[in-house]
C-alpha cells in the first residue's frame, strides 16, 4: 500500500504541476490544503481508521513530490543538494523524536504530539524519496525502470534482514520505508514518462487513476480486516 500510494503522489503530483501547467508553486499550495485538511481528521480521531491514514499518506507523498520539485527546479537547488537539504531534515527530526521520547517506534503511537513527529518524519521522507528518485535518473544516470530496480532491491535486502537477521527492527523500518518513496517516485515516472526517454508514455492522469483504483481497493481490504480483527481480537 506504500509503495501505491507513493507512485500515485508522483503521478498526481507530476498531474497538477505539470499536465495542467499550475506549476510548483502552486502546487504546493493545493497538496498543502489537502495534507491540512486530512492531517487534522486524523490527528483528531478518537480511533484509528484505515482510511484517514491512508489519506494522509498519500496527501504526503504528493506534497513531498511538489516540495522536492520546488526545491530541485524552481530554486535551483538540483537534485544532489536537494537530497542533501532533506536528508539533514529528515535526521533532525528523527534525532529530536529520539530525544523526547527515547525511541523511534511508530506502533502504538497514542499521544497526539508523538504522531506529529511521525508524519514530519514521514513527509520528510516522501519529500527526500522524490529528490532521491530524481537523483538517480538525472545525476547517476540510471533509467526510470533501472531506478525502481534499485530501490527494490534496497528494500527486499531490508526485508530478508528483518526475517533472518537480529538487526534493529525499528532501523530497519524506518530503510525500508525511506526507501519505498524513490522506488514509487522511479516507477511512477517510469509509466508517465515519454517512450524516448525510457518511460511507458501512460500519462500522468490515467497511471494517477490506476493507482487510485488500486489504493481504494486496499482501503477497502484494510477496513474490512481491521474490523473483523476489532470483532475478534485473538486473530
């Protein structure tokens, strides 16, 4: 469900800013509103619900993907110290979540002001996961496809450690989940990007609507397991 939801923030992203010519700036601004608006229907639920997190997530990973642009192509920055800029907010964040609650672990989270380091954290994340995706394509060199193959397998050694490893699994984690946007932000522009320069050429509105799809149908799945697991807590 990450990594949908993480190519379908590139796809919308790329949709808004690019397809129909708002900008980034602008961009910025519409995904702003949106990732307020559900940021505050979840921070304020008296439960948990499948789609109010998930909403915020995806309203993450396209915001990140607008902030990165921005970052990247409108100030200049390039991708390299893009990265840089947001790996270093991405630490920070993580360093001052570490020092007032002694750990990094995201399940349970309970008190409001613990959530609101988790979804900086995450918004960093999916931010630097745009700029690191666009690093590898237009500074390393690698094509859209060879990208996502990378970051993929990033994240299949992170999984064989999590099984047959006693590492950290709180680290581990959170690889893994830095790693899911660049392997969504390649692979989403992989399907929306020109057949000349290594993408399927799908377009950004139809690969935005496959993903949309796809993530209502795994909210669906998600809300109907979660409520048979309130129902009957053994399993």
């Amino acid at each position: 469900m990450k990594i949908i939801a993480t190519t379908l923030g590139e796809t919308l992203g790329d949709f808004i800013a690019q397809t129909l010519g708002l900008g980034y700036t602008v961009g910025i601004f519409i995904t702003l509103a949106f990732f307020v608006v559900v940021l505050a229907i979840q921070l304020f639920a008296k439960k948990y619900v499948p789609l109010y997190f998930w909403l915020v997530i995806i309203a993450t990973t396209t915001l990140g993907t607008e902030i990165s642009d921005f970052m990247d192509r409108s100030l200049g920055l390039g991708y390299t110290y893009g990265s840089l800029i947001l790996v270093v907010g991405l630490i920070g964040t993580l360093a001052l979540w570490y020092a007032k609650f002694k750990n990094l672990q995201v399940h349970p989270i309970f008190k409001r002001n613990k959530e609101i380091f988790f979804w900086t954290a995450v918004l960093f994340s999916n931010s630097l996961g745009t700029a690191f995706g666009d690093y590898l394509g237009d500074v390393a060199g690698l094509s859209y496809l060879v990208g996502a193959l990378v970051t993929a397998s990033i994240i299949t050694l992170v999984i064989v450690l999590h099984y047959f490893t006693k590492l950290n699994q709180i680290a581990l984690f959170w690889i893994a989940f830095v790693f899911t946007r660049p392997f969504g932000a390649t692979f989403g522009d992989f399907l929306t990007k020109p057949l000349d320069k290594g993408g399927l050429d799908l377009g950004t509105l139809p690969a935005s609507i496959i993903s949309i799809v796809l993530m209502s149908i795994l909210i669906y799945i998600s809300h109907k397991q979660h409520k048979i697991k309130n129902i009957h807590p053994v399993l």
